[in-house]
C-alpha cells in the first residue's frame, strides 16, 4: 500500500470567511477525516495559515505570501494510504474544500525512501 498527498488548494485565499462559516468548514473536515481514520487509511495532516507566510525566490529574496504572486492558495493537507491512485482521488473527492468555487484537490504519490516510485 502506498501513502498519498491530498493537498486542499484554494481558489482565492483573500477571502476572509465568518468564525461560524470556519467552525463548520472545521467539524466538516474533521468528520472527513474521521471516515478516512475509520478505514485505517489516515497517516497525518494539518492545516496551513495564511498568516505568517513567507516565500524565499531562487536569489533568497523573501517576500511575504505567496499572496502577492499567486490567485491560488495551499490551505492544508492529508496524507492517506491507499491501494491506488483512484482510492486516493476517491478519499479527495470527499473533501469539504472542493465546496468552495474553484477550488481543487491535489492528489499525489509519495516516494518511498527505498528510491522506488
């Protein structure tokens, strides 16, 4: 069994939900979770901020963001272990996340620190 990313993309992360909107979105991704656990399939994850972001370019310029430069923005993730990619897209498909308009789910192997893929 391989282990997989699920990486929650959000579309625009400029917009600012309410603490009600965020405690719900919070329960929903929790119970996701919570069904991902259930099957044994779940290996860690965490949430990322918006606040305290910095990104360091090629010439170690650091700037804070990446909001400056990019419309999208990386909210959290998962790593699950799976049969397959497909079980993998299946566990991403159930992602509260992809309630927000253009936002997506990245759904990726990890190596295996034996070199193979």
């Amino acid at each position: 069994m391989d282990e997989y990313v699920l990486i929650m993309r959000h579309e625009d992360g400029s917009k600012i939900a309410s603490p009600e909107q965020m405690q719900e979105w919070m329960k929903q991704t929790m119970d996701w979770i919570g069904g991902i656990a259930a099957q044994n399939k779940f290996v860690s994850g965490t949430g990322l901020p918006f606040d305290g972001a910095r990104v360091v370019s090629s010439d170690k310029m650091v700037t804070n963001g990446p909001f400056g430069d990019i419309k999208e923005t990386i909210g959290g993730f998962i790593t699950v272990r799976a049969e397959s990619v497909e079980e993998a897209v299946e566990f991403a498909k159930g992602c509260p996340v992809l309630q927000g308009e253009g936002n997506t789910m990245e759904v990726r192997k990890i190596a295996k620190n034996d070199g193979t893929h």
